[in-house]
C-alpha cells in the first residue's frame, strides 16, 4: 500500500485531549475529501477509542500516555491508538455490545466503532495495555482516481 | 461545553451546549444531579439544540439520568435533537427507551 501521509501524537490521559485527538485526526483525513458524513463518524470513532484508552486503560489517572498515530494510504485512512494501561484481561467480553465496567457508560465504544469504522483491530493483554487500530476506505471515486494515477 | 438549567414546574430542563464528551460528562453528571436533588424535580426534559458533538460518554450522562429518575417514578424526555445527533442516538437504542420531540413544548406535554 502506497503511503500518502503520516501523524503521530502524544498525549496525556486527560479528558481534555479526547477533543484535541478527534479534531487532529479530522483535520488531518480532510486531505482526501471524506464527506461530511465520514469525518464525523471517524471523529466519534477516535472518540471513543481515546476515552477507552483514559477510562478503563488508565482507570482515569490523567498522567498517563497516549499515542495516536494516523496513516493515510493510497485507498484507506488508517488510525492506531495505543496505552500502555491495565489491558483487558478478557477482550471477547469487552468486545460484547452493553460491556462496561462503569455502569454510566453504556458499553457503547466498540458498538460505534465498529459501526463507523470498516475495519477495528483491538490488541490487548492485561498489565501491558491497549492497541486499537481503525481502518476508513477512502470513498469509492477517489480510491478508483487513485488506482488510476497508480 | 455549557449547561442551562432551568425547572418548569416538576421537570428539570437540561439544555446542553457544545461538545458532549468525556470531558463534559462529569461536569454534567454532577451538576445536574444536584439540581435534581436542590430543586426536587422529578422528571428531566434534555434539549439537545446545541449539541455539536456526542459520543458514548455524553449518552451514558443521559442514560444514568434516565435511571436515577425513573427509578424514583419520574419520567425523561429528548427534545431538538440536531441532524448530526440522530444517528448516533438510534444507533445507541436510546431512542427506544426515552421518547423524542422535535421541541421543548411538545416534550413537555408530554412530561406534564
């Protein structure tokens, strides 16, 4: 795959940089023109996992770390997420629609994830922390001109 | 992200401004919990004119609002939900458990 353009940021486990990581990876996906559409389900998506990472990852301290890294490709915009938390012991249940571990959060996260996203990878082992990766095919035209150009 | 919360009678309504993240939410959860206690309202009418942005964490603030309140016998409405909310609050099965109006007067007819 060929790559276009790339992303890091670091942050810390603040609720503050949920907003700062949706609007970064939305502005930066603008490049390719995703309609209206798909940058605000990317933007709930980056949401979600970052407040995954702050909430259960780091159990809400806010001196953790956070690492985003967005990559665009020739047809997809690739987003990785990661937290060196807790983890999840058992993934298969935290992936189940109505999982959480605070019974305010309705468990919802993935649910809208895996709705907005067309791919999402979750990697995660107890005490080591949290990797999830979320995969956006480009709209169809551009990805056809791309292919062409190619 | 702002709150403006005003008491009609024996509903709280809860008119949310902004961003309705994780950052929002605890803000959220606390003041309007309070209000429910110090102005002894029963049911909770959410105006969401103002939402520019939800995720789950903005939902799981109503949702534990919807709780809280029905627990005690009252009853919790949504009103002016914006074209970029919609989808994400069908797709959250909110909608089958708290009844939707276009505006605050319908809902709260319906509250009444």
């Amino acid at each position: 795959m060929r790559l276009r353009n790339r992303m890091k940021l670091e942050f810390l486990s603040r609720p503050e940089n949920v907003s700062l990581a949706r609007v970064a990876v939305a502005t930066f996906a603008t490049e390719v023109d995703f309609n209206l559409s798909d940058l605000e389900e990317i933007k709930v998506a980056v949401s979600e996992a970052v407040s995954n990472a702050i909430v259960h990852g780091y159990e809400g301290k806010p001196t953790g770390t956070v690492l985003l890294t967005a990559t665009l490709y020739q047809n997809e915009l690739e987003i990785v997420i990661e937290d060196r938390g807790r983890g999840i012991a058992d993934l298969a249940r935290a992936l189940q629609p109505g999982t959480s571990s605070d019974p305010e959060r309705m468990g919802l996260g993935f649910v809208f994830m895996k709705s907005f996203m067309d791919e999402v990878d979750v990697w995660s082992e107890a005490g080591q922390g949290t990797r999830v990766k979320l995969v956006k095919t480009l709209p169809g035209e551009l990805r056809a001109q791309n292919l062409a150009e190619s | 992200m702002s709150l403006e919360v005003q008491k009609q009678h024996d509903t709280l309504i809860v008119r949310v401004c902004g961003e309705f993240d994780l950052r929002a939410a605890d803000y959220c959860r606390r003041d309007i919990d309070q209000k429910l206690k110090t102005q002894g309202a029963k049911h909770i009418l959410f105006n969401l004119g103002g939402v520019t942005f939800i995720d789950s964490s903005g939902l799981g603030v109503i949702l534990g609002r919807y709780r809280k309140v029905t627990e005690n016998g009252g009853k919790v409405a949504i009103s002016n939900v914006p074209p970029r909310v919609t989808r994400i609050l069908e797709l959250s099965g909110i909608t089958r458990l708290i009844p939707v109006y276009a505006n605050e007067s319908l809902a709260l007819k319906e509250l009444a």
